[in-house]
C-alpha cells in the first residue's frame, strides 16, 4: 500500500529503489507516527470533519497500535511503503470508511517532519541524561583525585603540572559545552510542522495551535514552506550537536589511550576490561576506547554528510531527504552506546598516584621557579633567563617544597560550581 496510489503498479525495481531501507529505519519513528495521528485525529473532531464516534474508533485503534509498538510487535511488511501506510492501512482495515478520513488536510511530508521533531525531541532528552551520568561520575573522580599530580603536555613534551582532579573536570565541563548545543537542537525541533502538508498549507480550516498543544510542543512552525525547509536544517542541526559530543568522547579515548600506554602509565584497567593479542602474551589493550575513538569520529562525519546530501536542494520537499535517516538514526544510537560504554569504563579507572615521581618529569616544575623569583623582586624577564640559563648547563635543582605547594593551588577545583553549571545547561529547554 502506498498513501500515493493510484491505481497502477510501479515497476518492481523502482519500488525496491525508491523505499531503500524505509521499512527498518521507520520502526524508530512509529510510536511519533501514532501520536501525530491522533493529534491529528482530535484536530480533525474538534473542526467537524470527523465525528465523535469515528473519532473513538480511530484512537481506539491507534491506542492498540501504540502498544504493539511499545511491546516489540509491530510490523512493517513488504507490501507497505512506510510506517504512514502501514498505520492507514490498519486504520482502514479495522473502522472502514473512518480510517480513510485521517490523512485529511495533511501530507505525508508533514507526517514525516512531526515524527522526526518528536523523535528527536526524546532523543535529546535520552541523550542528556546519560550526559549527566557521565559528568557525575566526572566530578567524583576529579574530587577523588583532585591531589594527584600528573604533567601537562603541549606540543607533546613535558611542559607544566597538572592534576587528575584538573583532568577529569575538564572533560566534565567540556560536557557542559556539548549539552548547550543539544539545547539549540532541542528548541529547533521543538516547534510543531503539523499542518503545512506538503509544504503549502491546507485550506481546509485546521487549528495548528490544538496539535501544539497536544503534541507537547513549546510553539508552532508558522510559515508551511519554512516547516518543509526545516527538513534537514533539523537534521544538521542535531548533527552538529551529536558532533560535539562525539568529539568530546574521541579527544578522551586518546588521551586514556596514550596514559594507558607504557611509556605513560598514568592510568590502568582491571585486566577483564583489556583485550590480548594472538601472538603476544602481554598484551592488555585498550581496544574499548580505540572504538569509541572510531566510532566518534564516524559521527564527527555526520555533519558534511548530511550538508553534501542538502546543500544544493531547492525549497520545498525533495525524496533526498529520505537518504538522511540512514545517517542520522544509526549515529543516534552509536553515540548513546559510546557514552554508556565511556562510563562503565571510568568507573573502573586505576590511577597511578606516583606519576610525578619519575625523573624525566624534573623540570616540570621550572615555571614555579621562576615565578618564586618573581615574587622575590626580580623581573619576570631575568628570572626567567636565569631558570632557562640553568636548565641548559644541567644545573636546575627544583625546590622540594614547590612540589608540595603546587599540589594545593591543582587541588582547588571549583567543582561545585561546574555541578551547578550543568544543572542550569541539563535542564534548560527542557519539559517545556
């Protein structure tokens, strides 16, 4: 069944062609689809163009539909398009004539675009939470090691202390960044499409403000064309947000990666959480965060893939756009799989509190010479000159109590305050 028939058969190979992967990828948007549908359903009652009894029937079964869906038994068999035809056709099979009213004073195109807003919309949310998981198990592991001492890299050489405490924060407030830019993905589909068609309007006399409020969105997407241009602005915007997140979760694995190594040793795994080699027996390696580190770098693509895939299109609708939930709802549950796994990790994280011990770490603490001169009297440019003349004629004896002062400045972390910050970014556009 196809809600644009006709009368006449397409050509096999064009129907294989054209539908592609619809019937699986429309699975994750099925429940939004009965929800809209029976927004769309009351809408329809409440301006006379169905009756109360059809209306009962119709949300009668579109209610056992739902649970189908939500218990793991709805199908979409080969005979059907999508999930809207699928939906249509129960709708017709079980009431009749009813059934066939509901696609009235409404396109496929916004059917798809309520799905999508919806469906994001929970995503987001889902997304967030396990943000915020991630940031707390963060915070408690920069408060717990909030004193241990490891050297900070630039260009990758030794270049001035830092802290695990300072470490683990630093992500956790990276974080924060990223659950901002989800906000911003979250308010643009948090607008209602229903009621532009396919792009034009309808002019039969629907109330788009009863389908907002019923669908739970915070405002309406006036203009019909600019609903149908928000099709893959929505999907980019979220991209980009995903991204974020993405990079956030790949710049961790590879600093985790590196401190892992032996060269490093900053920090270890239980062995059960490694994987060997086939050939070498002392092999424990990090192969869970070299997937994350892929895996978020596949979903860093997923902006340029869905611009290449828009970016010359037309205003108004275009089948393009049906390329992009082949992208975009599979780097939805990679990156959700990516921040549960990251963690499960970091709760297991054994760190090396002796890190700073190491010789090669000596002159780590050479600015801290310099600043003590500094505040002895002598310029910033002289003291530094007589630090760097040291350095270079292996003369540079670091004070022994600087490493024990510097410890308490690294220590102050203002966790509270990151705490605080993120529950003001968690719950921003939220519940709206």
């Amino acid at each position: 069944m196809k809600l644009w028939d006709k009368g006449y058969t397409i050509n096999n190979l064009v129907d294989k062609f054209t539908i592609g992967n619809d019937r699986i990828l429309d699975l994750k948007i099925a429940k939004y689809d009965v929800l809209g549908n029976m927004a769309h359903a009351k809408m329809l009652n409440k301006i006379g163009l169905l009756n109360d009894n059809e209306l009962d029937d119709i949300l009668d079964v579109l209610k056992d539909i739902l649970q189908k869906i939500e218990q793991g038994k709805f199908e979409i068999e080969e005979n059907f398009e999508d999930v809207h035809s699928k939906i249509e056709y129960e709708l017709t099979q079980k009431i009749g004539d009813a059934g066939k009213k509901i696609h009235t004073a409404r396109s496929r195109n916004d059917q798809v675009l309520v799905d999508l807003h919806l469906y994001f919309k929970d995503e987001i949310s889902e997304i967030k939470i396990l943000i915020k998981t991630l940031f707390d198990t963060l915070i408690k592991l920069a408060e717990q090691h909030k004193e241990v001492i490891i050297p900070g890299y630039t260009h990758m050489q030794i270049a001035m202390p830092s802290s695990f405490g300072m470490w683990f924060s630093a992500y956790a407030e990276t974080l924060i960044d990223d659950v901002i830019m989800l906000n911003a993905a979250y308010k643009i589909a948090n607008q209602n499409p229903l009621g532009s068609a396919a792009g034009y309007g309808s002019s039969f006399p629907i109330d788009r403000d009863f389908t907002t409020e019923e669908l739970g969105f915070e405002n309406l997407k006036i203009n019909s064309i600019a609903a149908q241009m928000s099709r893959g602005k929505l999907e980019k915007t979220l991209a980009f947000a995903l991204s974020s997140i993405a990079g956030t979760l790949t710049k961790l694995s590879a600093d985790i990666i590196l401190y892992m190594s032996q060269n490093f040793q900053f920090v270890s795994f239980p062995k059960e959480l490694t994987t060997g080699s086939s050939i070498m027996p002392h092999k424990q390696n990090p192969d869970v965060f070299e997937l994350i580190r892929a895996k978020s770098n596949k979903i860093q693509a997923l902006p340029n893939e869905i611009i290449l895939i828009t970016n010359n299109l037309t205003s108004g609708y275009h089948r393009d756009f049906q390329i992009l939930k082949e992208n975009l709802f599979p780097a939805i549950e990679m990156l959700k799989d990516n921040l549960f796994v990251t963690n499960f990790m970091l709760q297991h994280i054994q760190i090396n509190k002796n890190v700073i011990d190491n010789d090669k770490y000596k002159l780590i603490f050479s600015v801290e010479e310099v600043n003590k001169l500094v505040v002895s009297g002598m310029s910033f440019r002289d003291a530094y000159q007589k630090v760097g003349s040291e350095i270079l004629k292996g003369n540079f004896v670091t004070d022994k109590n600087v490493k024990h002062t510097h410890k308490g400045s690294i220590g102050n972390l203002c966790l509270d305050a990151l705490i605080l910050k993120m529950r003001n970014s968690i719950i921003q556009e939220q519940n709206k």
